[in-house]
C-alpha cells in the first residue's frame, strides 16, 4: 500500500482544545485553550502565513521561486520562513531588537534574510511597528518582491475561517465567548465572522495591552507583550468586530503565563497570558453555565531566555 505524500505544511491546523482545570475558580465559566503552539513552528501564525503565500501563489501575485517580504515582530517571520522554506521563496524580514531573539534566531535557521531595526529599550511602540512597514515596502519596491503586508492582507482571514470551523465543531457548537488579542486584527476578525455565521448570539472580546491601549480609547504607549498592541488602530480592525475589549498589562500577562506553565502544565507566551487573563474576568461574570474559548497562541519556548531572565530576578 503506497503512501500518500505529505510536507510539513500538512500538518498545520486541527490542533486540540484543552479545558483549563487549575487556574479557573469555582462556579466561574468554563474556559477552553486552542493549542496553537502544536503548529510546527509552535505558533498560530503557521496558518496565516500559509494562506498568504497559498493565495498570492494561485491568482500569480507570487511566482514560482519569487521573493517575499514581511514586516514582523516574530512569529510571522517564523511562520512565513518556514512556508518559504517548504515552498522555495527566497524571504527578506523586517523586525527588531524589542521581540525575543529565540524568534529571530529561528527566522535565520528557517533560511530567511532579517534586517533589524533598532527599539527604544526593547519596547514595542507605534514608531517601531511604522518603521518596520516602512523598511519593509523599501525593499520590496526596490527588489521587486512580493511583500504579504500581513497589517492589510485580507487573504489571512480564510485560515481563520478554518480556525472557526474547529472551534464550532470541538465545542459542539456550545460556546458563549470568543476571547482574543488584537495584532493585526486577522485572528478575532476572522475567527469571529465564521463563529457569528454559526451563532449570532457568541460574544466576542478583543485584548490589548493596558500600555498602549488604543482601541478601546487609551493614548498610545509601550509594552512588552509580543504579538499584540500595534501602537495604532490596524486596517483590518474595525469597532464591529468585537462586543467589548479587555485591557491586560504586560506584568498580568506575563504572571499569567508563568501560572499556567506551573498549573496547567501549558507552557506559553505573553499573548497567551493576556488572553487567558481577559478570559478569567469575563468568566466570573458570566457564570458556570458559560464556555468561554481562547486561543494558546504560541510556545513559551519563544520566549525562554527572556522568561530565564524574570526567574532569575
């Protein structure tokens, strides 16, 4: 019997959902992590960044053996590096000193080219993101390659309707909220107009950080939680998306993290712990007859040195 012929690309998406068992309190809503970081780079953005490429690939925007650009703050680097890497596009990456080096060491060893542009103290800002587009465009328009403009690519949402879909059906179709943190905006944007589709009665709560909190009104600031918190109000994001926004700082998020690896036996990053956080309050209002699903969004193994450094404090 012959073997179908797979790549590592087949085995992004469909990964498990896990009830939260320790730090959730008694008689609060039950809370549901989609492990993400069971992707094979260990990030959610395994599924953009196929659907990207995929995309540009089939309407000729990106042809055989074409060069892509990306603007990141890492785990799209890493994403789009190892879909490259796969399909052989040479790749140019924009990021910065302010986002872990475990991702940006990953980047190189995937084989993608990495232009650093420098933070200020390591904090992500609306300048730094800015700065980083801009670089981005430069190199595009100036080699010619396709650059996926991940902040404006409408083309991402596709993988997320496919995220809705497995939420819908591992939960049964019995799921009140839907919690997530807000980057480029694809994921809540995506994730929420599949699962609205299917019930129109989910809510949706959109995170960000409590330092640069500008969607829900807040002045624009600094924070260190990678993955989330442009510093600005995205394209892809719009009021409509979201029920209510849950501010989360970068020390809750981060102690929410550590809770859950000691806890829960779930080791992730900071964007996880703000999800997982936002989802706790919102889980004792609604009460125990509530499920609430959040998304584990990467591997704290992104994030070990820098979580070494807070252990060692």
């Amino acid at each position: 019997m012959g073997v179908s012929p797979v790549t590592i690309l087949d085995t992004i998406g469909n990964t498990h959902l896990v009830e939260l068992r320790h730090v959730v309190p008694a008689n609060s809503a039950r809370i549901f992590l989609k492990v993400e970081s069971s992707n094979p780079t260990g990030s959610m953005k395994d599924r953009m960044a196929l659907a990207m490429i995929t995309a540009a690939e089939a309407d000729g925007r990106l042809k055989d053996g074409g060069a892509v650009v990306e603007y990141t703050g890492g785990s799209t680097g890493v994403s789009l590096a190892l879909v490259c890497a796969v399909k052989k596009h040479p790749l140019h990456l924009v990021s910065s000193d302010a986002f872990s080096k475990e991702k940006l060491d990953h980047m190189r060893l995937l084989g993608a080219n990495l232009t650093i542009v420098p933070s200020e103290n390591g904090k992500q800002t609306e300048k730094l993101t800015k700065d980083m587009i801009r670089e981005a465009h430069r190199i595009a328009e100036r080699t010619g390659a396709y650059i996926t403009a991940q902040m404006e690519n409408t083309d991402q949402l596709q993988a997320y309707t496919k995220l809705a879909d497995e939420i819908w059906d591992q939960t049964g179709g019995r799921i009140n909220c839907f919690v997530q943190g807000v980057g480029t905006a694809a994921a809540i944007r995506g994730t929420s107009e599949r699962l609205r589709q299917l019930n129109d009665k989910i809510r949706f709560v959109a995170v960000e950080p409590a330092e640069s909190a500008v969607l829900s009104g807040g002045p624009t600031g600094s924070h260190k939680i990678d993955g989330i918190g442009a510093g600005y109000i995205v394209p892809l994001w719009s009021d409509s998306i979201a029920d209510e926004i849950e501010r989360v700082s970068t020390d809750d998020a981060k102690k929410m993290a550590f809770r859950l690896a000691r806890e829960e036996g779930l080791f992730c990053g900071t964007s996880t712990g703000a999800n997982v956080t936002a989802a706790l309050r919102l889980a004792d209002r609604l009460g125990s007859s509530a499920t609430i699903v959040t998304i584990m969004c990467d591997s704290g193994m992104k994030y070990l040195k820098t979580f070494s450094q807070d252990l060692e404090m």
